[in-house]
C-alpha cells in the first residue's frame, strides 16, 4: 500500500513512536470512546485497540479501509469511511464524550484542531503528530514568532504541551519535514467569559496585520473611541496574552 499524495499520507513506521503516542491519552475517566484520525495501515491503530476504550477510526483512503478491514478484524465495524472535516461525528458518538487521536495528515491538520474546537464540550483531551511547524503554533505564548491566531484560539479553551519530536526517518515516505507529538487538554472552565464570536473575529482581524498596532486594526471594532490612545493600544498582537485579548474583546463589547 503506498502513500498518497492526495492525501497527505506519510505512514508512521517506528512501532516505539507509535506506542508512545498511543500512551499519550491518560484521561480515561473522563471518556469510553476514542476517535482515530486517518489510520492508514494501522501502525497506531493496533496500539490503541490494545486499551480499555471503544475505540472508532475515520478514513478517507478508500483502499485503506479495505486494508483496515482485512488486518484489524476487531475494528471491521467501527471503521468510518469518510472525510473527518466533513464527517457528522455524532452520528455513531451520540453527543458522547471521546478523546482524539491520530497521526493526522499535514495537509489537514490545522482544520483537524477547529474542529476539535467546535466540538470541544465533547472532547477532553486530544493527542496528534503534527508537522512540528504547527505543533510549536499550537503551544508558543506571547512573544513568540510562532505565536497566532492558533495559539490563542486553542490555548481559550485547551493545555497543551509537546509530549515528544519526531524525525523524518520515522515514516515511509520521510517527510520533507520535523514531525512532534502534542497532548491537549481542556480547561476544567472552558467559559472565556466574552462573546466567543467576537473574540475570534477580534483575534484574526490583529494577526491579520500582526506587524501593526492595535490602533491601527481594532478601529473596524472601536471606531473613533478614544480608548484607542491608551497606551495598551499601541501593542501588536504578538505581545498581548490569552487574557489581554479576552479583555479586548469585553472593551468591544461595552461599546455596543
């Protein structure tokens, strides 16, 4: 079975990594169910189906799931034959509770976490190999280079950490690319306290001019408000922790 390039598929082959990523999840209290990501061949999937959990995979990879099917009998009825950014998850999770894994194609990955996001009141913890590019987003605070709109958009409502880096010769075929494992975890009060709307709406309007000061790309939001002088405001957005942006958002909203 070769990898696709349609796919993004760089197939996991170190069976010590793919171990160590299946050991990643420790919440089981907090959920029965575990979701796959893109299996592929299965290097993961076999680790996980070692764990006391109902564990469903989602394939896109119509070949794969035919190989799925014939090497891992004990998941013949819980393989998904479908796009996981399209899928209904709720449709064989039942608004239950489940933790997300997966060694997740690059070429998706970023979209993989908004959507955890969107069903975050049903996801306590997820663990995923990422390109380490977005692994680094993923985690970095204020002050970084590689922090951004993913960083505080998941950092909102989710810990998080990497657990491990993986190097290109741990795949066929090697990515052109470092690889890390990350663990999220959600905030035991997943409430930020503002509009959520607006808030991300606020977070992507500033990093979408991130050399500028906030001056400059929050007056679509405060107009001609004179808090626009304050000191604060001549912050880019780099610099402004989760917290600073949460408040920004309530200054918007007072105006309203």
């Amino acid at each position: 079975m070769k990898a696709k390039k349609s796919f993004g598929q760089h197939f996991l082959i170190n069976e010590d990594m793919a171990s160590r990523i299946a050991s990643g999840l420790t919440l089981h209290d907090a959920y029965k169910r575990v979701v796959e990501v893109g299996p592929g061949k299965g290097v993961l999937t076999k680790y996980l189906l070692e764990k006391d959990f109902e564990l469903w995979a989602v394939e896109a990879d119509r070949d794969m799931v035919l190989y799925l099917n014939g090497n891992y009998p004990d998941l013949k009825d819980s393989i998904i034959p479908a796009d996981f950014l399209k899928v209904d998850l709720n449709l064989f999770l039942k608004n239950e509770p489940f933790a997300l894994i997966g060694n997740f194609p690059y070429n998706i990955s970023s979209q993989i976490l908004f959507k955890m996001l969107e069903h975050r009141d049903q996801i306590p913890e997820m663990v995923g190999m990422f390109q380490k590019e977005v692994a680094d987003r993923v985690v970095s605070g204020p002050g970084s280079k590689t922090y951004g709109v993913i960083s505080v958009l998941i950092q909102a409502y989710y810990e998080g950490k990497v657990l491990f880096d993986v190097g290109p010769e741990n795949f066929s075929p090697p990515p052109r690319v470092e690889s890390a494992v990350i663990r999220m975890v959600r905030k035991a009060n997943a409430d930020i306290g503002c509009d959520e709307k607006l808030f991300k709406q606020i977070v992507k309007q500033t990093f979408g001019q991130r050399r500028k000061m906030l001056r400059n790309t929050m007056k679509s939001f405060l107009k001609d408000n004179p808090i626009l002088e304050d000191e604060f405001f001549k912050k880019r957005p780099e610099q402004l922790s989760l917290e600073e942006f949460i408040q920004l958002t309530k200054w918007v909203e007072a105006t309203r």
